[in-house]
C-alpha cells in the first residue's frame, strides 16, 4: 500500500491543533479521543478521520500527487504516537498532570515538525530500525 505523501501531513497538522488542545486543557478525554485515531492509523493511515477529510475533501482540490510512499513507516509512526497518547491519557486521568504534559508536548513536537517540515521522526526511526536489523 502506498500513500499520497500530503495525507500525513494534513493529519500531522490536525494532530497538532488536537495535542495544543490537550496542552491548554489537560483534557484527557481528547487525548484518548487521539488516541483512537492513531490506533486505527497504526492499522491503515487512510482509515483514520483525518485521512477520510484528507481523501474526500482536501486531495480532490489538489492535483495528483507526484510522488508515493510506502505506508509501513506511517503506520509504525502512528503506533509510536500511540504510545506517547496513552502516556498522556494515563498521566491526566490517574491525575498526574506532569506525566499528561510530558507525553502530549513529546507528541506535540512531533505532529508539528512532520505538519510543518515535512519530518516525520516516527517514520526515520522505522527506517532506521530496518537498516540496522539489515545490517
């Protein structure tokens, strides 16, 4: 399976908007409602809300993409955002807050450089998982 490289990032930018959310209200609920989402990306990125707007809403009024990429580092990238969520959920609603900022401001950082520079570190880190597995 491959994926319009735009998708993710549209989904980074969301994610972002949901993390600072998270961050001014130490909702864990949102953070739970994310991390739903990044569950059903871990299984297939296009599935998941923001990859529905992405693909009925926002790619239609975007030219084809020029280029694809390969949904394997995508999918590891939302299992791993995953995890920091769960941290989160688990840090607002056992009432440690530190442990919620902690987990949300990681996922954060992470959502924004991938929405805004393209840099998807979950992905990097599945690719470097490959590469030393290979060697």
């Amino acid at each position: 399976m491959s994926l319009d490289p735009r998708g993710p990032r549209f989904s980074a930018a969301l994610t972002t908007i949901v993390f600072v959310a998270v961050l001014l209200t130490g909702s864990g609920w949102l953070a739970l409602a994310q991390a739903v989402i990044f569950a059903i990306g871990a299984y297939d990125p296009r599935l998941t809300p923001y990859g529905l707007l992405y693909r009925f809403l926002v790619a239609p009024r975007l030219g084809p993409p020029t280029d694809r990429e390969d949904a394997a580092p995508v999918r590891f990238a939302q299992a791993v955002g995953l995890v920091f969520t769960l941290v989160t959920v688990v840090g607002y609603l056992a009432g440690s807050p530190v442990l919620g900022v902690v987990g949300a401001s990681f996922a954060l950082v992470a959502a924004f450089l991938n929405a805004v520079f393209g840099l998807c570190l979950g992905c990097e880190a599945y690719l470097l998982i490959r590469r030393l597995r290979a060697a």
